[in-house]
C-alpha cells in the first residue's frame, strides 16, 4: 500500500538505549514507546559515521560517508550526489523541512560548472524545501527562531546564545550552556519557547495547512544535542527529574507525566523516526496504518 503522507522525525545525538522501550533504567520516554509498540523497531541498525554531519548525509543519500565524501562536519556535500529530496522531486514530490540539517553546500564547484538558480538553491539545501531550518550549533541572529524569540519577549540581538543555550547562576552570573559544568542550571529560555517546542510546532502548523494535500516532512529536532542545558520550568521542578512535553521523558521517576498530542494522529500520515550519529542507529521506528507511515529516532550512541 502506497503511504500518503509521510512524517520522517529525526533527534539528534540521542542515545539508541535512553529510551524506555529499550529498558533505560529510569528515563521514561512514553511518546516514543508508543510508536515503538505500534510499528517495528529496527534494534541492530547502524549509522555510518560517529560524527553527526556525515551520518545525516548518509541518512539523505543512502551512500556511505566514503562514497558521499562529506567525511566531516562542515565537509561539503558534492554537487554529484543525489539526496531523498531530489529522488522524491522525481516523483512529483517536495521533501520539506523543519529543524536541522548541517547540510554544507559545494559552492565551488556550483560556481566551477555554472549552475545557475533555481537548480543552485535546491542544491545548496540539499533538494529540501526549507519550511524552516535552524541547526542550533550556531548563532542565527536572523533566523525565524531569533525573530521569534525576540517576538515572545527575548530582547537581544542573539537570543539563542544569550537566553537559549545561556543560564544564570544563583549569584547572577550569566554562563554559557557550552560549558559542562554550567548544565546544572536551568536554561534561560521558557520551555514553550524552546527549540523542539518552535521547531514542533512549525511542523504541526504545516500539517495543519496541508488539509487534505499529500505532504512529505522531514522534523529534525536539535535537541539532545549539546549544549546540554534544560528549560525551564522542566529542570525547577523537582532537583532530580526532568520531563520533556515533546518526547514525553520523566527521569528519576515512575510517576505519569502529561503526554503531549501525537503529532501526526490523523489520517494518512506515515511517520519515520531516526538517529544521526554516532554509534548505532537502533531503534528505528515504523508505524504504518491507513495509508499513513511514522519514523522515528535520533542521533543514537551506543
């Protein structure tokens, strides 16, 4: 059965075993155990690269990094190589994005073999239709997250570094988020204006919009990935237990926590979710029902 609509979600640097459905101690993650139960868990696959730019090209070509050649973080992906974008442009359909994709352009050699635009655009992101990215290991001052955030009361001109990934100490001190010993503290930033709230929301708005139209959607949230600092009021809430509204996670605790609404619970929606990087890749998620396929998964380290 052909899928209608297909929602491929992506963590990144999420461990394949901090995860309840794969017997974490104490992380409870009920959101994501719940397409566990009702698709296929792929618990021996993979990723090929340890480094998470690499692993996602692999992800978006199906090629090894040897034969990709983006080898490294901010290793360009040749102009050569055919991503799932292009492949599914083929068939008549846009791959559109929300999240993170480190994907870095070969700007040389668009510019060597005079390839012009819009051929240049959709090569430089990677065959993807940006709805909107943000791969959160950088400043963006212009991004739709900063203006965003700036909207919603974070006035600065970099509000990701200063309030996103950025907490006070006791004594008033503002510390950066890319320091280990500051991920104690809770991170400036409210939980609803978070990164996987903004970048979650962005991919219900979408779903939303598209009605009864087929869609293809790629949600690549940033978080776990370092820096490693809560929000608030998830880290305030209790010293040892931190909750996530999105992947449903409670650690320290047995208590039941609030789900959030299934993002993709409707007709025809097939969601996919994965890991980038590194170690193994396990467990991909497959849920398929009316039409409709859910993937999911992360970054997963073993």
């Amino acid at each position: 059965m052909t899928a209608r609509n297909v929602l491929f979600i992506m963590c990144d640097q999420l461990r394949h075993d901090h995860l309840g459905c794969t017997d974490h101690p104490y992380l409870r993650t009920p959101n994501i155990d719940a397409l566990a139960r009702r698709g296929v868990r792929f618990s021996q696959a993979f990723v090929t690269s340890g480094v998470c730019g690499p692993s996602r090209m692999s992800y978006y070509t199906g090629r090894y990094a040897a034969s990709h050649g983006a080898t490294w973080n901010r290793v360009p992906l040749g102009v050569g190589e055919m991503t799932l974008g292009e492949y599914l442009s083929d068939a008549g359909l846009a791959l559109t994005l929300a999240g993170k994709t480190h994907m870095m352009p070969d700007n040389a050699n668009i510019a060597r073999l005079g390839i012009g635009e819009p051929i240049a655009a959709r090569l430089r992101a990677g065959y993807f239709a940006e709805l909107d990215r943000h791969d959160g290991h950088h400043a963006e001052p212009h991004s739709a997250y900063a203006n965003y955030l700036r909207a919603q009361g974070y006035d600065s001109a970099d509000p990701w570094s200063d309030y996103v990934i950025s907490a006070q100490t006791p004594d008033g001190q503002i510390v950066s988020g890319w320091h280990m010993r500051n991920v104690h503290l809770p991170a400036r930033v409210a939980e609803p204006h978070s990164e996987t709230a903004y970048t979650t929301q962005q991919a219900i708005d979408f779903i939303g919009r598209a009605g009864d139209d087929p869609w293809v959607l790629h949600l690549s949230l940033v978080k776990p990935h370092w820096p490693y600092l809560r929000r608030r009021p998830i880290t305030s809430a209790t010293r040892r237990t931190s909750v996530c509204r999105y992947t449903g996670t409670r650690a320290n605790s047995t208590t039941p926590i609030r789900r959030s609404r299934p993002i993709a619970r409707r007709k025809n929606a097939r969601i996919s979710c994965a890991r980038t990087s590194p170690g193994t890749c396990g467990p991909r998620i497959r849920v398929s029902s009316n039409r409709s396929t859910i993937i999911s998964g992360g970054c997963g380290k073993r």
